[in-house]
C-alpha cells in the first residue's frame, strides 16, 4: 500500500510539474512567435509605407517612426523583393533588387498564391508579405524573414532542453524526497496494522473462552434463548476479528498468491449453483449467462471468495421477489458482473460502496455483515491487477462489474 502511494505521489508530482512546464513552453512559443511576425510586420510597413522601397535612416529626431530594433545597418541587412499588380491582378511590375535568392519568376508565383489566400499578411516560404490595395492595382512586399525564424527556433528549442531539464531534476528531486513525504503515512499505517494484529490475539483468547464456557453451560443446563444469543454475538465477533486480519494482510505488498490456471467459468457455476438455493429459500430468483471456456491466470481461491461476496451482497439486498442476475463474457480480458433489483438505486453512494465499514443502512441495521467484503473483495481484484466497480444500472437495479486482468 505505502509503496503504491509513493508511486502516487510520485505520478501526480510529475504529471503536475509536467504539465506546468508545458503550458510555460506554450506560453514562450506564442510570445516569439507574435514577437516574430510583429517585427516582420514593422519592416514590410516601412517598406510599403516607402513606395516598396527602404526608407533611408533617420534619427529618432528626424523620424521618430522608425521601430526600436532598426538601425543604421538595417537597411543592408534586409533582403526584400515586390511586386505590382494591376486592377486584374496581372503582375505589371517585379523589383528582385534587393535579393539574390528569388528570381523574377518566383516573385511572380509568389504573388499568384498570395492573391489566391485572400490575406492581408501572412508568410510565404521565409518570407514574410503584406499587400495594399491602391487605386492602380495592388502591392505585395515580401522580407526575408530566414535569420528571425532560425534565431526564434534556437531560442525555442533552448527553451524547451532548458524545461526539460528542469523537470527530470525536479522529478529526481520528488523520487528522493517521496520516501520521507509518505513516511507519516507509512508510520501510521503500520501501527494501525499493528494494532488489528494485537487486537486480534487479545480478543480471540476472551472469545474462545466465551465459547468453551457456553458449551459447558449448554451441556448442564440445556440450549436456551439466552444462551443463543450470546452463541450468535459471540460467532459474529468472531467472524468480524477474522474479516479485520484478512484486510491487514490484503493491505501487505507482497502477498503470496497461488498463481495458476483454472475454469473461471466452471468456477462460477459452482459458486451460483451454492447461492441459488439460498436465493430461492428467501423468495428471489437467480438467473445465469456464463460463457464456455472462460480460463484466467490467478488464485483461485482469492477469486472464489470475490464472486461468493458478490453473490452474498446481492442475495442480501436484493428486493423480496427480486430477480438477480450474473453474467460472464469472454472477452480480451475476462468481465464479470452481477446485478440485482434494488429499491433505493437512485440514492445510492456508489464511490462508497468499497470503503470499509460502510453501510447504505444509515441505522446499521444487522443483516449478517459488517461493511468488509467489498473491501475484501476489491482487495482481491486490485492484487490481481483488475477493476472493480459499482453502477446503477437503472431506476431500480443496481450491479457490480469486475474485469480480471
């Protein structure tokens, strides 16, 4: 259990700082990205706003205009080409002057699928291009944008081995330290484990005592009312000593299973034919569909008590002349399920159903168990590495469904 728990802890950890450290790199991303294109953006302005040309420099008193990130050298750095069209948008006019790597042809090519996108601003290639409509036609300037992206992708990529990093220390970190944040719970754990244990030998020694005497009484005096009820109490503390010392040792990490193969299907019809009779002496039916062939890989004795508590569960809640139904299907793995009629479907707590002690009975009402074979019984699946879950299957019907892995 606490080694389980460690592993929780360490999961959620992981997944969390995981998480965290992807919406970051998220975040980095869309910033470059629009820091990117804003800069672009700002130079094929300048350059529209000049007649497709690049202004000449200015200081900042001479134009203030001018965007932070260009200098005097900005000018010889950039590489630009345009193109005219006219009012049917035939290419009139094509100026490559300013770029070695584009021929007049591909400026022409470039300015049929920029005319198809319909877009004011977008990117070609590495080329970054914004067009304006004038009253002649329209033109397009294109920025080599190359060095910018490359520049932006190193810094993403520096960015996200930098997050990488960062999280496989910090899950380092969270492995080391994992051990002492459960330690509380391990500590906990183990006197609680201890103390059933000892609670156990404390109570058997009274309670076999108890019993030896109702038999010496019952030899002398006879079986009487009195003598009945303190036999029943006394077997019902028995069994609920017992049920305490099988949960302990459920909860123990390592636990020594018989591995084998055996008929889950010829399991089962053993084990309903047992409940069927039961069923029928207290007025509810009993109907099967199990599928042939069904082997699995397990205990078989751990897997027999899971289906005797599921049986045992539904025989007891099932309504008075209610009907109870189990069904197995051979499957890519194994699922069994067992439904029954049951009044208060609707207000049911499903989620704790499985928790240790819980009664649906708010008064507690004795009906012959103590709130553990669920809990046994989950137990048992999880050690096998199945699921099992409670559902409703409608208004009046409620079922159990275990998939044996």
């Amino acid at each position: 259990m606490i080694y389980h728990l460690q592993k929780k802890v360490i999961r959620i950890c992981g997944i969390s700082v995981l998480a965290v450290f992807a919406v970051i790199f998220l975040l980095i991303y869309s910033f470059s990205i629009r820091q990117l294109n804003e800069t672009m953006d700002a130079l094929t302005d300048r350059i529209l706003d000049n007649d497709g040309r690049f202004p000449e420099w200015r200081d900042d008193k001479g134009n203030p205009g001018v965007p932070d990130f260009m200098t005097p050298e900005t000018p010889f750095s950039t590489r630009f080409f345009s193109v005219r069209l006219d009012g049917s948008d035939r290419v009139t006019a094509v100026d490559v002057g300013s770029v070695s790597a584009i021929t007049e042809e591909t400026a022409r090519e470039y300015a049929k699928e920029t005319c198809e996108r319909g877009r004011e601003r977008g990117w070609m290639g590495d080329y970054r291009y914004k067009q304006y409509q004038t009253e002649c036609g329209r033109t397009i300037v294109y920025v080599d944008g190359s060095m910018n992206r490359f520049m932006s992708k190193r810094m993403l990529l520096a960015a996200g081995v930098v997050l990488i990093a960062s999280a496989f220390a910090i899950w380092i970190i969270v492995i080391f330290f994992s051990k002492r944040a459960v330690r509380p719970v391990a500590e906990s754990y183990e006197r609680q484990k201890q103390f059933i244990t000892d609670a156990n030998h404390e109570l058997k020694t009274p309670l076999t005592l108890v019993m030896t005497n109702l038999d010496i009484l019952e030899t002398e005096i006879g079986e009487n009312e009195w003598l009945s009820d303190i036999r029943s109490e006394g077997e019902r503390m028995s069994a609920l000593v017992n049920q305490l010392v099988v949960l302990a040792r459920m909860d123990e990490e390592q636990t020594n299973l018989e591995i084998r193969r055996f008929s889950l299907s010829e399991m089962i019809m053993d084990v309903a034919s047992e409940f069927q009779m039961l069923a029928r002496d207290r007025g509810k039916s009993m109907a099967a569909q199990i599928d042939g062939n069904v082997d699995y890989m397990g205990d078989e004795t751990a897997v027999r008590r899971v289906i005797s508590i599921l049986l045992d569960n539904a025989v007891k809640y099932c309504e008075d002349g209610g009907e109870i139904r189990l069904r197995l299907e051979k499957k890519r793995h194994p699922v069994f399920y067992v439904e029954n009629t049951y009044a208060d479907a609707g207000g049911t707590e499903f989620d704790k159903w499985f928790d240790r002690f819980y009664r649906a009975d708010k008064a507690r009402t004795f009906t012959g168990g103590f709130g553990v074979g669920l809990s046994i019984a989950k137990a048992i699946v999880t050690q096998h590495r199945g699921e099992i879950n409670a559902y409703k299957k409608d208004a009046d019907h409620i079922g159990f469904k275990v998939v044996w892995r």
